[in-house]
C-alpha cells in the first residue's frame, strides 16, 4: 500500500493569555490548559494550534494518485514534550470555521509580532476578529473561551451539527 504525505501550507498557535501574539513561523504547534500560579487567582492558560492543508493538493493526490480505492487518512501529531499528561487525555480535531492568516511572529518575541493570526485575531491583531457561533451555508461552527481569563477568541470549528432547513 502506497503512502502519500500533504504538509501543511500554514500553521499557526493561538495562546489564551497572549491574545495578540501571532507564532505563525514557530517550528512547533502547541496545545495546552495550564495554570499561571504566578498570577493572582491561577490564571488559565489555553494553547491551541491551526493547521491549513492545500484542498487542490488534498484533491489531487485522491483523484490521480488514490483514484476510486478505498483509503484510510490520518493527521499525526507528535510529542515534542509531554507534561502532566494520563491516559484519559484526548486531542480533538476539528476543522476550521473561518479563513485565517499565518504571519511571521514566534512565541514571545520582543517586540511582540502581531501581523498575523492570534488568540483575539484571524487576521492580525486589530483586524478581523473570531466569531464565536454562526453558519456558513447549512454548517453551524462555534469556538469557545471563558470571558473571566481572556478576551473573545481562541479560533472557531465546524461543529458536526448542520441547519435542519423549516418545513
């Protein structure tokens, strides 16, 4: 059986407690729900990655190299460094509810790099803030954060709901 590899185009991580740094060229994606005991009342402290593939190459590789066959896909994550982790952990994945922009920033660079995607931001910071619910055409997606340890944000997925049209 053949394998065939799709690199992502894109990536970037989202971090609850720096809702404006952008980490689009960092050669590691982050996820994590941590406490900062360092602040007053342990403060929360969410890490969440973006990953973008190209469809045509996605399309590609199915049509001319996989054809009509049966095929199995996998997105394989790795462990850079594991803490606090047992067996009952799980990483969802979900895709993407609205369009996004990598930038050029790693995690705490100084001065911060705010030209592309962050925890506040699709776009950069300022521009083009995450939508915490909606549709796009019969899709429902949704995001999450809690307004008591960050600003709005934190990305937003397609949920597995769709519309159910009137009758």
């Amino acid at each position: 059986m053949a394998v065939y590899k799709i690199f992502p185009t894109q990536d970037a991580t989202l971090y609850s407690y720096y809702p404006a740094m952008n980490t689009g060229l960092d050669a590691i994606c982050e996820v994590s729900n941590q406490l900062n005991i360092l602040v007053a009342g342990e403060t929360p402290m969410v890490a969440r990655y973006l990953t973008q593939f190209s469809t045509e190459e996605i399309q590609n590789t199915i049509n001319d190299k996989i054809g009509s066959n049966e095929f199995d896909v996998y997105l394989k994550n790795f462990i850079s460094e594991a803490q606090g982790l047992n067996q009952t952990n799980k990483l969802e994945i979900h895709p993407i509810a609205q369009s996004w922009n990598n930038g050029t920033g790693h995690y705490l660079d100084t001065p911060e790099v705010d030209n592309g995607c962050s925890w506040g931001f699709r776009l950069n910071s300022g521009s083009g803030t995450w939508s915490m619910s909606g549709n796009e055409g019969i899709y429902v997606y949704t995001g999450s954060f809690n307004p008591l340890y960050s600003i709005q944000g934190g990305g937003s997925w397609f949920t597995s709901s769709a519309l159910i049209p009137e009758v």
